[in-house]
C-alpha cells in the first residue's frame, strides 16, 4: 500500500514538472557562421554603354586646367618665282604650253624634255625626254589629253601634216587620221572633247576628241584664211576669227551661234593689214581686243562699234621700214579688269585703261626682245610668263 503511495507521488511530480517552463541550459554558445552572400547575376548593360568600372576612392586632386589648344601652322603658300628665267628641273625653260590664262596644271620644254606641273609652277615632273610633238593644247577639265598638229602650209604646200593625241598627259601619242592636215588652236574649258582647229578652208570643230570634225564653211573663208580662232570663253556659242586674204588684208569674222554662220565685223574700219592678235575677255564675250600692224582695236558690244589706239605704241607699230607685223599677242588680264598686256616685235606694254593707252615694261633683260608668246596665271601676285628667243620669264604683277 505504502509502495503504491510513494509512486502516485512520483508520477504527480512528474506531472508538474512537465507543465512548468524549461530551465535554460547553460552552455557554450557555438559561434554562428555569417550568412553567405546571395551570389547575384551579372549586371546588364546596352550594347552602346560600357559596363560601369569601379571608381577607387582616391586623395582629392586639384582640377587641371583645360589643355591649351596648339595652334595648327597654315599650309605653306608656294612661293612665286622670282622674277627673271622660268627654271624647271635646273635649266631654263624655252617654251610653254597652257596659254593664255594659266592654271593649276601647264607644260614647259626645258632641254631636258617635257615636264609638266600641277601645282602652278611649285614642282614639275619629267614627263617624256625626247617628246614626240613641240606644240599642243589640252583643257583644264583634264590636262592629261592633247592635241597637236603643225597644219597644212596652204600656200606652200607639200605632203600631208598628220595630226596626233595624248591621253597620258604627253608620254606618248597616237595619230588621229581624221584631224590631218588641221592645227588644233582652242579647248573648250570645261570639255576637252570640244576642240576648234584650223584648215585651209576655214574653222573645224569636233566634238567627240577628234574621232570626227565638221568643217563649217563659209563664202567668207574664200576670202580669208584663217589665222585665229578664239571663242568666248564664257559663252562658246559665241566665236571670234582673225583672218588674211591672199594679198594681206585683214578682217575679223564672228559666229553668234557657235560657228553655223558666219559674218565680218570689221568691215566699216580703215583698211586693215592682217590680223596679227585677237584675244576675248574671260568673262564678257562682247568685249573683243585685236591688232593690226597699224594699231590696236577694242570693242566692248561684240564688234558693231570699235576704238582704236596706238597712244603709247609709237615704236612698235608700223612705220615706213618698220617690221611689219610689231604687234604679236594680246593677254587679257582675267583678275583686273581693264588691264591688257600685249607682246610685241620690241618688249611687252600693259595698259590699265582696256587699250586707251600703253605703256611698255621695262627693267627687265627681255624689255627689248621680240615676243613670241604671253601667258597670265592669275594669283598674288599676278604672274606674266613671256616667251621670247631666249627662253621663258616670269614677272610678278602687282
């Protein structure tokens, strides 16, 4: 009985002890481990923006100043040449192809060959050392194609003149059958398949680089031979001719209509010799120049009316035992208006009135040469190529 007393007792005492709250234990804590940091993906970023780079956290440094822009030196200026002999390669040019108004691109003939420049006279290069031709004209729209043929001696006579084309800027050179016997004496500017030539029976023209050419006649041309031709270049519809008869008389002819008719325009002038200069402005095409042995004409409404003048050119037109032909080319100046240089038997004049008045150049070696050639090429300063036969100078023009 007593037994069974002390286990109720024990078994109640269990009982309580169960329902109480559970005495800590104590122990020594375990440390705990840091949670891992979740591992994240990649940020992603536009194909046009880089990814972010971390900026490290650096001293404070002063802001710098804006660099100083280094300022960019000017292209060189070519030097002009200096007035005296156009040197090419070393040795003095002796001729030179491009006239009248000269560009980036003309030839010279030193001893040496031909050469040719693209810079306006800065460099030359050697182009052909023994060159197949002595006189050609090409265009500036490409001065790789030239013409050339010497024409047909009218009065003479003889076998036939062929005439040849360079498409390589003069290295070699090729006959055209279809241009023999003519002399090639004006390029359009801006299409160097336009070419006028001179034949014994008047002016021809091609329009296809000399593959054909169309003769356009005229009862006129059974009068005058044709020793010029110069059409306008800013209107090639308008064209002007400088002519000679058989027993030296002299006209100029024009075409308003790029050479389909013909008419004289001088015809109401005094008796004129042959004409021996004829040049057009560059920009105004009635503004028409030639001389004569006599004088020197201008006329500023495409020939109906007409100046002349020889105030200024008493030593060089002609007089009783006189060379007859004193006045030889005409150079209209295509930055100065109003400014003519004309080469003669006896030096070079300028006139600063359009041919009111001359004045001749002097101070110079060639002052009293006879002129062969002048050629402009517009810049600062001007510069005047004359050709005479000593070779080829330069004179800067103020």
């Amino acid at each position: 009985m007593r037994r069974s007393v002390v286990l109720g007792l024990m078994i109640a005492t269990l009982a309580l002890w169960g329902c109480r709250a559970p005495v800590p234990m104590v122990a020594t804590p375990t440390p705990i481990p840091a949670p891992a940091t979740p591992t994240l993906p990649p940020p992603t970023f536009t194909p046009t923006s880089p990814p972010p780079t971390p900026t490290p956290t650096l001293p404070p440094t002063p802001t710098p100043l804006p660099p100083t822009a280094t300022p960019i030196p000017p292209s060189p200026t070519p030097t002009p040449p200096p007035a005296g002999p156009l040197i090419v390669d070393g040795q003095r040019a002796q001729r030179l192809m491009g006239g009248p108004w000269l560009g980036d691109a003309f030839y010279a003939y030193p001893p040496a060959g031909l050469y040719r420049t693209l810079d306006g006279g800065a460099s030359w290069q050697l182009v052909a050392p023994q060159p197949a031709v002595e006189n050609f004209v090409f265009s500036a729209a490409d001065p790789d194609i030239l013409y050339s043929g010497k024409g047909y001696p009218c009065y003479k006579g003889g076998p036939h003149v062929p005439f040849f084309k360079s498409v390589d800027g003069g290295a070699t050179w090729f006959k055209l059958e279809a241009g023999t016997d003519l002399k090639p004496v004006a390029i359009h500017p801006q299409d160097p398949n336009r070419v006028y030539a001179i034949g014994c029976d008047g002016p021809y023209l091609t329009t296809d680089g000399g593959q054909t050419w169309q003769l356009q006649s005229a009862e006129i041309f059974r009068i005058y031979n044709v020793l010029q031709i110069v059409p306008a270049p800013s209107d090639w519809e308008v064209v002007y001719l400088g002519g000679a008869s058989e027993g030296g008389a002299g006209a100029v002819v024009k075409s308003a209509d790029g050479g389909r008719t013909w008419e004289p325009i001088t015809g109401e002038l005094p008796e004129l010799w042959w004409i021996s200069a004829l040049a057009v402005d560059s920009a105004d095409p009635d503004r028409v120049y030639f001389a004569d042995p006599h004088g020197f004409w201008r006329s500023e409404d495409g020939g109906a009316t007409w100046r002349g003048s020889t105030a200024g050119l008493e030593d060089v037109v002609y007089r009783e035992g006189f060379p007859f032909d004193g006045l030889r080319t005409i150079v209209v100046d295509p930055k100065v208006a109003d400014r003519l240089y004309l080469g003669t038997v006896k030096g070079v004049y300028v006139s600063t009135n359009g041919g009111e008045s001359w004045e001749k150049i002097e101070g110079q070696e060639w002052e009293d040469e006879e002129i062969l050639d002048l050629a402009v090429r517009a810049g600062e300063p001007t510069l005047l190529y004359v050709t005479t036969a000593e070779g080829v100078f330069v004179l800067p023009i103020l």
